[in-house]
C-alpha cells in the first residue's frame, strides 16, 4: 500500500520557491511572479490564497449598507494559515494593505499578504513580524483613492490569473502561484528536484568536484 502524503499546504511548506518554479518549469506551467519583494519578515510563506482586488474610488462598485474597509471582508474570510493576495494594479499611489490590517491579519493567524501594489505602515507590519512581499511601499492612504471592488474573485499578479482557492508560495527569491488543480503534480515534481538537489550538496561537502556535481543530469533535469 502507498504511503499517505501529506497534506498540499504542508508539502509546500518544506519547499522553497526555487524548487517550485523548477518544477513549474518542467511541466510546462506559468505562475512564477518576480518583484514582489520580501518587505516586513524573513519567513518564507505557504499557503491557499484569498483574493481581493482595488480599482480607483471613481469605479467603486454600488452597494447597499454600511462601508466596510478594504482587506477587512478578506481578513474575516481566511483560515489560518491562509494568505490574502490583493491587486492593485490601478496606478494610483495608494495603500492596498495598511497597519491595522496587519495586525487583525496577525490575530486571524493569516499566513502573510502578497500585494500587486503599494503596502503602507511596514513598519508595523515588521514590528508584528507579519510577513508581506509587494511591489513598493507607500505612506498614502486608499481613502478618497482606491476602493476594493470584490473579494473572493480571480486576480491578476503580474501576468497570473490567481483564483481563491489556489496556492501560493513567497520567499526571497519571489512568489510562484500554483492553480488548485495543479498542485499535486507540481509538488511531486518540486520534492523530486529538491531531493537531488540536497543528495548534490551532500555529494559536493563529501568533495566531490562542482564540475561533476553540476553536470549533464543537473542541465537536464527539467526535462
């Protein structure tokens, strides 16, 4: 009998983005975004994502009762361990994420925030050790600027349609988006590229030279 794998979210959690974009590679998939920067924590993040996008005050969406903030409908919508991707992609120099948004995220136990956008008040979200990969910070505020026009709905990151319900991995080295459909092929695929990749390092700390170590099986191993 098979052994039992674990869950995706953890599976994904002992991966790096490297390792995950290879894999991506490999089986012929796009969902690599690069300039997110790690901005508020060092921790890498892994997780299934909840959306929500921003479009400029002028095209708010009409609704009847009272306003709420944006992020807040999205932070109350995550389960633990979950990570709120937001875009704001309207050119307006505005925050899509704020202080006191990431602290009601820290309380929720949300996993961190991707953000195609400015972020604001980083300097909290560093103090609450709240991690945040975007694409440039801001000190101005959304009010009278941007608004969010739905949560839970495709996104657009970068050049990727990100669904709720995907799953998405941030560190360092950029974000990869992985569609839900695709994750166990791409997680088989990424733990096999790490496996060789560790029994490489192994082989080079036991002297083995890089020239070998990083020869034709390492050129062709997305193939």
């Amino acid at each position: 009998m098979a052994a039992q794998k674990d869950d995706p979210v953890k599976r994904l959690n002992r991966l790096d983005c490297c390792a995950v974009s290879d894999a991506m590679d490999k089986l012929g998939l796009k969902g690599g975004v690069s300039g997110l920067e790690q901005r508020a924590s060092t921790r890498r993040i892994a997780g299934r994502v909840v959306t929500y996008k921003l479009v400029p005050v002028a095209d708010a969406p009409r609704t009847s009762g009272p306003p709420r903030h944006l992020g807040t409908t999205a932070i109350e919508a995550a389960q633990p361990g979950e990570i709120i991707v937001v875009e704001q992609r309207t050119g307006i120099d505005a925050g899509s994420w704020g202080g006191i948004l990431s602290l009601g995220a820290k309380v929720r136990q949300v996993a961190g925030v991707i953000a195609d956008g400015p972020v604001r008040d980083i300097d909290e979200a560093r103090a609450y050790d709240f991690p945040i990969y975007c694409r440039s910070l801001t000190a101005r505020t959304a009010r009278s600027r941007v608004t969010e026009a739905f949560t839970n709905q495709p996104v657009c990151i970068g050049e990727i349609t990100v669904n709720p319900g995907d799953f998405a991995i941030a560190d360092a080295s950029g974000v990869v988006f992985i569609a839900a459909a695709d994750i166990e092929r791409v997680l088989d695929a990424a733990e096999m590229i790490a496996g060789r990749e560790a029994a490489m390092a192994k082989a080079l700390l036991a002297g083995k030279p890089i020239s070998e170590v990083m020869g034709a099986d390492y050129e062709h191993m997305l193939h």
